[in-house]
C-alpha cells in the first residue's frame, strides 16, 4: 500500500516516468524522496517532474533533487520539469540550483 | 492657502549638497595654500572664506525654511566659527581647517539623512559639533584634533560578499538554510552561487546531512549586524564568512539601467544660463523660419519655389542646430568628476604620510552627464591606485632622485568622437615580476608562459587579481580594475595601461561623447536587419541541433560547451519569416548581460558600425526587447535590440506558449534531450 504521506507519486506514461510531487515536503520526507527517485535512476529513460502542487519545502529536499538531478544529467536521463509552483521556482532561485536542477524561470 | 513646502526639498537637497562640493573646494585650497608654504597658519583670502561662509548661510537657512532642525543646529554652529574666521577673531590653522573638512561631512550626512529619512551617525556628529563650538577658546594653541571616523549612514549601499558552508549535521539542528537564505533575499539585490562539489554520489548520500554551500553576492543598504542576525541561530553549525566588497556601485550594469537609476537619484540636470540662451536664440530662429513659410504656403505660387526651397534649408539648419543646443546641455565638463577625487586625494595621503598633488588638464571638455555620473568611480578608484601603490613614500621619492611630492596629473581632451581622459602618476610604475608571480600564484597563468611587458600588465585588469602585500582599507582588495574596466566597457568604452619601472603608470580611458552613438553589429534575421551592441556580444557559433533541449514549461535551451542558456528564436520572437527552414544553416550569437547569457537565433552576422541612436518612445509604445531603431547606410531602419530585455525574456520563459492547461504534463513534452 502506497503511504498516504508519501513524498511523490510515480505515475507511468508511454513515453516518460512522471513524478508528481506532494504539497508539503520536509526534511522528514527527505529519505523516502532519496529511496523512490533512486529507483527511477536504473529504470526510467525520461522524467518528467510535476511540482504544480509544492506549498512549502525545504533544503534537504532540494539537495536530494539537486543529487537526483546531477545523477540523472550523468546517466543520460532526460529530466524536465511540468510546471514549478511558484514557491517550488522562488526556492529553486534562491538557493540558486536553477542551472543544476535544469529549472529556468 | 497652505503650500507644499515637499515640493521644494529635492531642489533644496541638491543646491545644498553642490554648496558642500564648493566649499570643500575652497577648503582644500586654503589647505594646499598653507602647505605649500610650509605654514601652519594661512593668510586667508577674504574672497575664499566669503565663498565658504555663504555656502554655510544659506544651508542654514534653507533647512531652517524646510524644517530640518538637525541640519539647521549643526550649520548655525559651523557658521558662527566661519563668521569668527571671516572677523579675524579665529585663525585659519590646518587644524581648523581640517575640523571644517569634517564639519562638510558631517552636513552632508545630515542633509543624506534628511533626504533619505535614513539616521546617520550621530554619535560622530555630536562630537565633531562639540570640537567646533570650543574651537574659539582654545584658541591660539590648539590640542591635536580627535577624529571620529563617519561611519556610513544606514542608507548606504553596501556590497556583501557572503560565504556560508554548512556543517554536515545542520539539518539535525532544525535549521533550514533555505530560511536563511530567503531573509538574506528579502533584504536586497542578492546572487546566489550554489556549491554542490561536497555532495556525494547518489548512492552515497545521506538525504538528513546537508552537503550543499553557497557563495552569496548581497547588495543593498544593509549593516552587518542584519546580516550577523540572520546567521545567528547557526554560527556554530557552519563556516561563515561575510565580507564588505568596497565600490559595490561598480558592479557592471546596462546603460539603460544607469540612465534610470542617474534618474531616480538626480531628477534635475542643471543648465548654465548661457546654453539656455543658445536654445532659446535657436527657438527663436525656428519659429521666424515657420512664420515664412506658412506664409510662402499661404499664397503660393509657383514664383515663390527657391523661397521655399531656401526656407526649407533654413528649416533644416535650425533643425540641426537645435539639436545640438538639445544635446549640449547633457553635457558636463569633466571638472565636476575631477573635483571629487580632490577631497580623497588630501585625506589619504594624510593617512599614508605620502605628499601627492592632483594636477588636472582639460578639465572643461564636457562629456554627456550618464557618462560622467558613471565615471566618477572608476576615476576614484584609478586615482586611489595610484596613490596608494604608484606614488613612492617622500623618503623612497628622494631617494629615487625624484621630488618629494608625488604628481598624478588627469589630463581629457576629445579625440574624435570620443573623450580620453589620462591618469599618469610619477610613481614606482608597476612591478612586471610581481605582477606575473601573482598572477601564476593565483594559476591565472602558468609559470611557463613567456608574456610580453604589455600582457603582464594586462594581467591586473583580470578578476579577483591583487599584489598588495598589505590588504589595506584604501585599496587593493583584488576587486578592482576588472571592475573598473568592465564599468568603463558598459559605458562604450576602453582603458588601457602604460607603464615604465620607476617613472610611473598611465591609464588611458577612452569614452564615448555620448551615448547616442553605438557600436553594434548587424544581424539578418528573414528580411530585416537587427542591431546587437557589440559590448554585449560574447561569441558567435553555428548551431547543432542535437544541443538544443526544451524541457516543459520553459523555454528552449542550448547547451554550448556544458553551460546552458535560453535559445531566443528571433524570428518567431519579432514575427519575422526566417530565410530558411533549415535550423543549422543559422547562426546563434551568444550574449551576455547582467552575468546572465542567452543565444540569439539569427539568419546571417552582416556587419559591424557605429549606429545613431533613435529613440522609439514617442511614436511607439514599448516593445520587449527592443531598445531603440537607427537608419542604416541605405535608409532603412534598424531596430537596435535590447539585450538584457532579451534576456530578461529568455529566462523568465514568456516566449514560447506554454502547455494547455487541459494537456497532460507527459503529453505535452517535447522530446527532451538533455544529454
């Protein structure tokens, strides 16, 4: 059974993995984030990360996907983002990782 | 009927701050007067310390109309001692002088104040205050002056430069840098540089220690100790280092950027009465050509036709000469950069224990005032430089077989169409064999390379380069030239370095007369032709389409050798057909503004000139990306692009659609190639 807390919902498409991910994350979501996108490194060929609904994040969240994204960047992984809320896209800018997480807004 | 007295502050602020820069001036003079007579007292001419008292007199009443009771206490205090001076009653010593040289200071961080709402520092007030109200009684022998140091009012920009690593177990601690780092944005015009090289393999990473560090640029009217606050919770879970940048307002910015923000400071430009006459004789002319030909037009025949064909060439030579009329009164003589460098100048060769005079040559050429007001800083700093490393301490100069006193002479003339200032000092001249160790220290350049005399002074104009042995708060902090050069760069122009071992260094700054003339290159883009200002142009390179990616949402992205940028097509952009369907067959010019890149899409590179800057505003409404239009050679018009508008485009991503709403997210992908 899927947590309800679950950080990310993996969805499989024809032609990409889609990684919804969930309105509040933090620290404590750190972990699960690190186990499920780990999984996608080996098995997926394109992802597509939907970040419409993020409300509020913080660093340990955007270091794992700034470790997922360099990772995905180095398997060859095709990574792409579906519409960043905007409190996604500020914290991206702030802590600078728009270039690392492929984020331009 | 009540009036709005706030109507008149701005005016009131800027004859105030300009009766400062004058008396300062005169101060100054009547300081180099008693030290080139190796006396401690001067015979003070009346007309000079008329000129100073007046300055005072009317601050003093102007502020007591406004209200300003800080400004008005301070200025009764000073002009009381100046009217004692004028009497007699007080000798002018270099002492005294020197507290009037801080009284200056402290009215205009007073009049700052007021204007800004801003405190200054009034501890450093008061006591500056006290020292001039018993000025009169310990008369004759006065006791040594105590200086306070003025520290810079709250208003004041700073530039911070922020290193913050977190230790690896500050997560544990319930602290979120992201927190941190939003205070920090909120506080002012912050960049941000993230260092990810600490954080592991995927497989190694631990996701509740936090790997990542940043390097933080902060620019605004922030004290340290807001910034001490914001760090406070994790000082011990961290390395932090928080730096003062000096020069922030040297950071590089567009022209247009400058032009704005000249504007907000100074809303008003004052004229001499003589060039408002030449407008208004030429106004005047203007209107007696239109009264002639609406009377030729009136009752025209054709017998009338070489009157009208000679109206018409009156028409365009008034024309002509009003613009030029229109023109000149943007310009400025150079003497009012020059005067400012000679306050700094008598302070810090006090402080050095060096004897230095700033001789100027052609301070009255004029320049267009965004020039000016940009120049006055790399000047500063130029000036500083010399000083403080060029010109030799008396005993090293004498020994040397030089005179004593060290000379830096800045010389302007106009050359064409430009202004070249000179900054020559007769000091040590730069050493090439420390210049080239530095510079091999800092891996700029490897020990091997053989560099000719003129590269290896070239070297200092690179970033983050310094040879001061001794960091001192004057300069050479390794912030700097680059800075001056790339300031010098945004407004049109070069520097360029000459230097001779023993007998001195020469800068040679070259500006533009105004900025209503650019050097751009043309592009082709379908049918029409676009002007790129070369300053903002980094290279050009024929695209492959493999590196081009366009995640969803965003924008197209290039990626040219590992870095990324927004692909701006510039066809679709302006609506313009491109020449081929072909995408490799064109051209991506790479520019650069702000620190931020973008590659332009273009048909064709045509040409490189030098273009007359048209203004679009009053005809057109204002169109992204666009800056103004200039006529080419063959009379079409160009349109001159605006580069960081562009790329203000780009990156927010507004150009292309993005997906439907209705689409879903993997639908509506565009095969990303991000590899």
């Amino acid at each position: 059974m899927v947590n309800s807390m679950d950080p990310v919902h993996i969805e499989q498409t024809a032609n990409a993995t889609l990684v919804a991910l969930e309105a509040t994350l933090g620290i404590q979501d750190a972990r699960v984030l690190h186990e499920r996108l780990g999984s996608l490194l080996t098995a997926a060929k394109s992802v597509v990360v939907d970040g419409s609904r993020v409300e509020r994040l913080d660093a340990a969240i955007l270091q794992v996907l700034a470790g997922f994204a360099r990772s995905a960047h180095e398997r060859g992984l095709a990574l792409s983002w579906h519409s960043p809320s905007p409190v996604l896209q500020q914290a991206v800018h702030v802590l600078g990782l728009e270039s690392i997480l492929g984020m331009t807004s | 009927m009540a009036i709005d007295m706030r109507q008149f502050h701005q005016t009131f602020f800027e004859e105030s701050l300009e009766g400062l820069a004058n008396m300062e001036t005169e101060l100054l003079h009547l300081e180099k007067a008693a030290a080139n007579k190796g006396q401690e007292t001067v015979a003070a001419d009346p007309e000079i310390l008329n000129t100073i008292f007046r300055a005072a007199h009317s601050i003093k009443g102007g502020s007591s109309t406004f209200g300003f009771e800080d400004v008005v206490g301070f200025a009764h205090v000073l002009e009381s001692r100046l009217d004692a001076m004028r009497d007699g009653r007080l000798t002018p010593t270099r002492n005294v002088i020197s507290l009037l040289l801080l009284s200056v200071d402290c009215l205009r961080s007073l009049i700052i104040s007021a204007r800004t709402g801003k405190e200054g520092d009034n501890n450093a007030i008061d006591s500056i205050r006290k020292q001039l109200e018993n000025l009169e009684s310990e008369q004759p022998s006065s006791p040594p002056l105590t200086v306070p140091v003025l520290k810079p009012p709250q208003g004041t920009i700073s530039h911070w430069q922020i290193t913050f690593r977190p230790h690896l177990h500050l997560f544990h601690t319930g602290n979120d840098p992201l927190r941190i780092l939003r205070e920090l944005d909120d506080l002012g015009e912050c960049r941000v540089q993230v260092d990810i090289s600490s954080l592991p393999g995927w497989d190694q990473i631990k996701p509740e220690e936090c790997y990542l560090g940043w390097k933080i640029e902060l620019i605004g009217p922030i004290p340290r100790e807001t910034i001490n606050e914001i760090f406070s919770w994790v000082v011990d879970d961290c390395s932090l280092e928080i730096d003062r940048k000096p020069m922030q307002s040297l950071a590089p910015r567009s022209i247009a950027e400058a032009v704005a923000s000249m504007d907000a400071q100074a809303g008003t430009l004052r004229v001499s009465v003589p060039k408002v006459d030449a407008l208004i004789n030429t106004v005047g002319e203007l209107v007696i050509t239109q009264t002639m030909l609406s009377l030729i037009a009136s009752n025209f025949s054709f017998d009338n036709l070489s009157r009208l064909f000679a109206g018409i060439t009156q028409l365009e030579r008034n024309t002509r000469e009003l613009q030029e009329s229109v023109m000149s009164i943007r310009m400025l003589p150079l003497s009012f950069a020059f005067n400012r460098l000679l306050r700094m100048a008598h302070d810090m060769s006090q402080r050095l224990g060096k004897k230095v005079e700033l001789i100027f040559q052609g301070e009255q050429t004029e320049i267009d005032k965004t020039v000016i007001d940009r120049l006055i800083d790399p000047l500063m700093h130029l000036a500083r430089n010399s000083l403080d490393h060029g010109i030799e301490l008396p005993a090293e100069r004498l020994a040397a077989g030089k005179p004593e006193t060290g000379y830096i002479t800045l010389k302007a003339y106009q050359k064409g169409g430009n202004v070249v200032i000179e900054v020559r000092d007769d000091g040590r001249g730069l050493s090439h064999e420390r210049i080239f160790a530095k510079a091999v220290e800092r891996g700029m350049v490897s020990s091997s390379s053989n560099l000719s005399p003129e590269e290896i002074a070239e070297l200092i104009f690179l970033p983050g380069f310094s040879t001061t042995e001794s960091v001192s708060d004057l300069s050479g902090r390794g912030v700097g030239m680059d800075v001056v050069r790339n300031n010098i760069r945004s407004l049109g122009g070069s520097v360029e370095i000459a230097t001779q071992p023993g007998r001195g260094t020469c800068f040679t700054l070259r500006l533009p007369l105004t900025l209503a003339i650019l050097d751009g290159l043309s592009v082709q883009v379908g049918d029409q032709t676009y002007i790129l200002p070369l300053v903002n142009i980094v290279e050009s390179v024929r695209i492959l389409p493999q590196q081009v990616s366009r995640p969803v949402g965003s924008s197209e992205m290039y990626g040219l050798r590992k870095e990324f940028m927004p692909l701006l097509r510039l066809n679709e952009l302006f609506h313009v057909e491109s020449r081929s369907t072909d995408f490799s067959q064109g051209l991506l010019v790479i520019v650069e503004a702000e620190g931020k890149k973008a590659g332009l899409y273009v048909d064709d590179l045509l040409d490189q000139q030098q273009v007359v800057i048209k203004n679009l505003a009053t005809h057109y409404r204002k169109v992204e990306g666009i800056s103004a239009a200039t006529i080419l050679g063959d009379g079409t018009v160009a349109m001159i692009l605006d580069v960081p508008g562009l790329i203000r485009l780009a990156h927010t991503g507004t150009v292309h659609a993005t997906p439907h709403a209705g689409d879903s997210p993997a639908s509506s992908m565009a095969t990303p190639t991000l590899n």
